[in-house]
C-alpha cells in the first residue's frame, strides 16, 4: 500500500489495486505518517475487551482440573472439557467466582492450554518396586561383559578356554491360533496392491513359546506348549541340558517368573551336577534387560504377524518352522547400552 501510494497518491487507485477498501488504505498511510512506515505494516493496538474471568476464578478451575471428576462425585474416572465447565457453571458462583456462572467448554480449554494441563489424559510411569535394581542391573550387565570377552577371546585364539554357554531365556505366552472363515484374496494388479481379508476370524486358543537364545552363537532353543508353568519351564531345562556338554556351565538371564524359581524347578536343579545351571534375574520391571525380549519382538513382526492357522497344531509347527529358519541363518545379539559401567 505504501508503495502503490508512492506511485499514485489516491486512497481509492490503490485499494483497487491491492483489493482493499480505501479506509484501509488511507489509515495505513496515516500510520506510517506518524510512527514510520516499519510500524504502519501492523495494525495498532487495541484495549480490546476487559477480561471477566478473574485470575482468581481461573486458579480456582485449575486447582479443580488437578483433581479427579470422581473426586467430586461423578462417575467418570477423569475431566471431560465439557464437565469441567459445566462443574465450573455449578458451583463456581458459589465457590465465590461469579464470572464462571457462563463458562463455556472452548474457555476452558484455552485456560487450562495456558497452563499446560491436560486432565482428560493419562501417562503412565513406572514405579520403582525393586530396592536392588541397581545392583540385579550391574549383575545382567556384568554377564553380557563375559559375553564380550569370551568373543574377543575366541577370535584371538583357536584354543577353547572354560567351557560356557550363556543364554538369554523367556517365555513368550498368549500366542492365539486365529483361522480366517473366508480364503484371503491375493494383490491385484491396478486392483487392491494388498491382501484382502475377511473380518470374521475363528479362534482355536493360545499357546506359549519359551525360548533361549545362545549369545556366543545365535542358536534358539525353543518349545512350544499349550501353558507356561513349571513342568514346562524344567523341559525347556532338560532341552538345553541335552544340548550341551556334560562340562559345559549353562549360564541363563531370566525374568522374575515364579516357575523360574519353583519348587519344582529347584527340586530338578538339584539333581544335576554343582555349576552345570547358574541363574541370573533381571529386577523387578526390569524385562528390558533380557536380550531374548528383542528376539520375541522381531519374531512377532516377521513371522508371527499376521499368520492365521486352521489348528493350534499347525501353529506350532509354523512357530517351529520359524525356529528353524532363525538357526540357520543365526544372528548373534550383543549387548551394549551403559556396558561400559558393568566392568
């Protein structure tokens, strides 16, 4: 507008020529008169309207927005927007907020943006229950450390040195036998570029996979079997004690499952030499420290996902299929976040 004015001193040429009423024109160039043309580029300000919702009253319905709605005599667990302001219409003007008696939802989300709450949301966090997690951590740490050096031992030296078998076990449960009702239909070119589906599925019940992985080799000892409790959990025992030698010390990293620590589980480990089994427990809510939990999460995404079986026998076989495949092309997993501290 400025320069169109330079060219062609008329409020009317140039609100034509810009699309703008003349008015607009004309007191844009008396702010540029009087404050210079950078301040004539925004509008001045306004006093605008005063507010009617006190800082008081705002503090107020924050406070309220920090507390649960079932707190206040509701059925619901949390806030909605539209029950907080209508809560606010309520019992603000008799809380002594008078300027909340009108209070409408879009109000109340601006107020509680301002400061940041969102009382309609959750996030979780989680506890600490363990009073040694430190401690059970730099134990698991410590063993994945073995890891590397028994690695670095045998590359430098053809020589075997101590004959150690670490693996990192668990169990994987809830593994659900799903059977489509209708076949699936394969891609079509310039039709659908994916698999169809049918919505309607049947099911045929879980089963669960305890597995152990090999960290010097990448071997997968696994089972498969309806449930996970102890008897199964000895199995998978006698499995890895069948498939090592007799010297050989089975080293396992293992989660706080109570079949893991059993009677029954004890009772077995008593009848095997001193030093053939040692067990190492990641702490409580501490899964995450057990190698073989990103085994089972690839395993979901690649062979699991979504598999459909017309038996709960055919999944275990698929499963053990997949086994099979891992073995023979195996991928050592290695450790190394904070394994530097462990040492």
């Amino acid at each position: 507008m400025l320069l169109g004015y330079r060219e062609c001193p008329s409020f009317c040429s140039v609100g034509r020529r810009v699309g703008a009423h003349h008015q607009t024109v004309e007191r844009c160039v008396e702010r540029a008169l009087a404050y210079g043309p950078l301040a004539a580029l925004d509008d001045r300000p306004r006093p605008g309207k005063e507010p009617t919702i006190t800082p008081e009253a705002k503090a107020w319905l924050v406070s309220l927005a920090c507390d649960k709605a079932k707190d206040h005599g509701y059925p619901h667990e949390l806030w909605t927007t539209r029950l907080l302001a209508r809560h606010a219409r309520e019992r603000g003007p008799k809380a002594g907020h008078r300027c909340l008696a009108h209070l409408v939802q879009g109000t109340v989300c601006k107020i509680l943006g301002k400061e940041e709450i969102k009382p309609h949301k959750v996030r979780y966090y989680l506890e600490n229950r363990d009073a040694e997690f430190e401690r059970k951590m730099a134990e698991v740490l410590c063993v994945y450390r073995e890891v590397e050096v028994l690695k670095k031992a045998a590359a430098k030296s053809k020589r075997r040195g101590k004959r150690v078998a670490i693996l990192s076990c668990d169990e994987k449960p809830g593994i659900q036998a799903i059977a489509t009702t209708a076949p699936d239909l394969p891609p079509a070119p310039g039709v659908h570029a994916t698999f169809a589906r049918d919505h309607e599925y049947k099911r045929h019940g879980t089963l669960s996979l305890l597995a152990g992985i090999d960290l010097l080799t990448g071997k997968v000892h696994a089972l498969v079997r309806d449930r996970h409790r102890s008897r199964e959990f000895v199995e998978l025992l006698k499995l890895l004690d069948a498939a090592y030698p007799a010297n050989t010390a089975i080293k396992l990293i293992l989660d706080n499952h109570s079949a893991h620590i059993s009677k029954e589980t004890t009772a077995w480990l008593a009848t095997r030499p001193a030093g053939r089994f040692e067990f190492t427990f990641t702490p409580k809510h501490g899964s995450w420290l057990n190698l073989i939990e990103g085994f089972f999460s690839k395993f979901a995404r690649s062979v699991l996902r979504h598999i459909r079986v017309t038996s709960k026998h055919e999944l275990k076989e698929r499963i053990m299929a997949g086994i099979a495949n891992v073995n023979r092309h195996p991928v050592i997993h290695t450790w190394s976040y904070t394994l530097a501290e462990a040492a």
